[in-house]
C-alpha cells in the first residue's frame, strides 16, 4: 500500500527534539507521574502495581476505563467502547474498517492528515471540503451537502479543530449529522481535543456519538488529558461498529498495555482535576497568545474557540518551511509549517506549553518578524 508522508508528523519527529522553546506542542503540558498521583490523592501506586502480571489484559480495554470512557459522553455505554493505542490508532482503524476502493469519503481540510491520506490509500474517491477564514473555518454546509451525495461512505470532521481551534457547537454538528443522514454516510469525529473549550465549566461540547446513530467518536489521553506518554485512546460508536473494528484491532493492536490502561484510569476517576488545569493553562495562554497577535502588523488569525493549537497567517515572501527553519535556527523556537498541513501561506502555534516558553517563544518570534521583514524590503 502506497500512501503519502505524515507531513506534520515527519516535521515534528525531526525538529522537536532540536529545539530550545517548543511552540510545537499540541498537547496540554504534560503531567509527570508525580503530579497525577498527587492529584489522585494516591500514595500507594506501588501497592497498585507490583501484584500486576504483565498479561495482554483485557483485549478490548479494562472494564473500569471503558466504562470511565463511556461516562466522557452523554448517551453511551461499555458496549460501544474499545481502546486503541492513542486516537491515531483508532482514527487508523474507523478508516480501514469502513473504507473500500471506490467508497466516497469527505474530509475537512486543515485537519489530522490521517483523514484524507488514509482513505487515498485504499482507492476511495477522496473529495476535499476546505475549511477558510470566511466560514470561520467551519464546515461549508452548502458545499458539504454538493459532496455528499448518495451512497457516500464516510464524512470525516475534526471538532475541536486542529490547527484552527474552530469549535461545531450542537446545532452546528446536528446540521452536519441531517446531510450524513441524507446519504447515509458514517461520520467520524475526531474529538482528541474534546474538553478544551474556551467557555463552560468543563469545556466540553456535544459529541457526535451521541447525536447520530451512526456517529463514530474517537478520542484520547494525549491532548486535554496531558498524559500522551500512556498512548492511549478510544472509540465510541454503536455496537455494530465497534464489532467490525475489533476485526481489524485483532491484526494490530490485540490489546493496550496493562499499565497505560492502569494509569489512564486514575486519570480518567480525577478528570475533574485535570480539566480545571487544562482549563487554566489553555485559557491563560490563548489570552497571552491573542494580545500578542493583535500588536503584530505582519500575523492575523481566526481566534480559537477550543484545542490547544491556532493557525497564524503571516505577510511575508518566504515559504512556511523557509520561514520555520530560519526560525528555529536564529531562535531555537519551533512552529509548524503550514504546508505540513497543505495549508501553505499559514503557520501553526501549539500555545499550551508552559507560560514561560509561550512568553519567551513569542519575544523571540516578534524579534524574528522584525528582521524578517526589513531584510525582504
């Protein structure tokens, strides 16, 4: 099987452990073991795990976490759970699992580049939706409705979205679920970023496995949870769904490790805790983030509604692999290129590292913008 280079991926493998001020991350600051133990009020981890025999486990996800997925979600249950190796695996098997050669699949764009690169793999007849500052870097409805027509297999979103942080409220997704309905078409959301929105006490919007009958939800430790070391994720989605995909899970995956699964768990019994953190942190920094932008002359944005990261429009002759390049190497800081993500002309700033780094990479960023220009002009 022939499939195109993970551009994002490619780009972070090569320079993240280059850099000096990570502006990069797409994650919520990670927690140490420490700090989530503390959290959990659990001084006994030891007492937890030293009795643990280092099986497979539970093959579709322990009991306790599936059933804590399942309480993330409005109107699911153990049976319409399976845990994954991180979200990418599960995004991995919702695609393989559903698409055929010839199937019709609508992918928004920006997105995870798994969403369309996956579905080009395997032949399907790959249509693009592109998302754009006019829409607010919303799904086109009229458009989406143009694509989908009859028979169409698959309908991918990403809410929130990465690397825009545009937010489908539940109106706005119920509108997407009519078109689906109309076609009949899955519709697979990829929720990762899921509890990080701007407004409300837990940050967390409607999920599409609770508004369509045949909405597949996939999400994760990594993003909101700040715990991407575990690599663990889930799928939520009807029970004929989570059957097919046990099919292909048993080609890749047989089961999750037992202490991912273990410490996933504590997590997840202390998500009101984590969420008051993420809360602060992202709601902090995209404040800091959005001061920032407004006295830069040379950036501008759509502000994020939700998510960890915001795609920043520069005014510059440089292409944004040039541009980051040149940045991290005069600065130390890292960005992402818009072309990692075929949105050329644009570049992605994870904001939710620490404070500090935020504060620092966007000084050194400002400096870089001033030089930048005055040496083009």
């Amino acid at each position: 099987m022939k499939i195109r280079n993970f551009g994002v991926e490619i780009w972070m493998n090569k320079y993240e452990t280059k850099c000096e001020l990570n502006l990069a991350e797409t994650c919520v600051e990670s927690l140490t073991v420490a700090e989530l133990l503390d959290m959990a009020g659990t001084n006994d981890i030891a007492q937890q795990l030293m009795p643990l025999k280092l099986t497979y486990g539970e093959i579709e996800g322990s009991v306790r976490l599936r059933n804590l997925v399942a309480g993330l979600y409005e109107n699911q249950k153990l049976e319409n759970t399976v845990i994954t190796h991180g979200a990418i695996g599960a995004n991995a098997l919702v695609h393989l699992t559903l698409v055929e050669r010839g199937d019709r699949v609508i992918s928004v764009l920006p997105t995870y580049q798994q969403h369309y690169s996956i579905p080009e793999s395997i032949g399907a007849d790959i249509q693009i939706l592109k998302l754009t500052e006019k829409t607010g870097f919303l799904p086109d409805l009229e458009e989406l409705k143009k694509l989908a027509t009859p028979g169409t297999k698959l309908i991918a979103i990403n809410n929130p979205n990465n690397p825009t942080g545009s937010l489908m409220d539940r109106a706005y997704l119920e509108k997407i679920v009519e078109i689906a309905r109309a076609c009949g078409a899955w519709v697979l959301c990829d929720e990762v970023y899921r509890g990080t929105d701007q407004q409300g006490e837990d940050g967390m919007t409607a999920s599409i496995a609770d508004l369509y009958e045949k909405g597949i939800s996939t999400g994760s430790m990594s993003k909101t949870y700040s715990l991407a070391g575990l690599r663990l994720g889930w799928i939520v989605a009807p029970e004929e769904l989570i059957h097919a995909v046990s099919v292909h899970r048993d080609y890749n995956t047989i089961s999750v490790g037992m202490l991912d699964d273990h410490f996933a768990a504590i997590a997840l019994e202390n998500k009101d805790k984590i969420l008051k953190r993420s809360h602060r942190i992202t709601r902090t920094n995209l404040a800091i983030l959005s001061d920032w932008v407004d006295a830069e002359p040379l950036i501008s944005w759509i502000k994020p509604k939700s998510g960890t990261t915001a795609l920043l429009k520069y005014d510059l002759p440089i292409s944004s692999e040039e541009f980051c390049v040149r940045l991290l190497e005069k600065t130390g800081v890292m960005l992402t290129p818009g072309s990692a993500m075929d949105m050329e002309g644009y570049l992605r700033i994870g904001y939710t590292n620490g404070e500090d780094i935020l504060r620092e990479g966007l000084g050194r960023l400002s400096l870089f913008l001033k030089e930048t220009a005055a040496s083009a002009a």
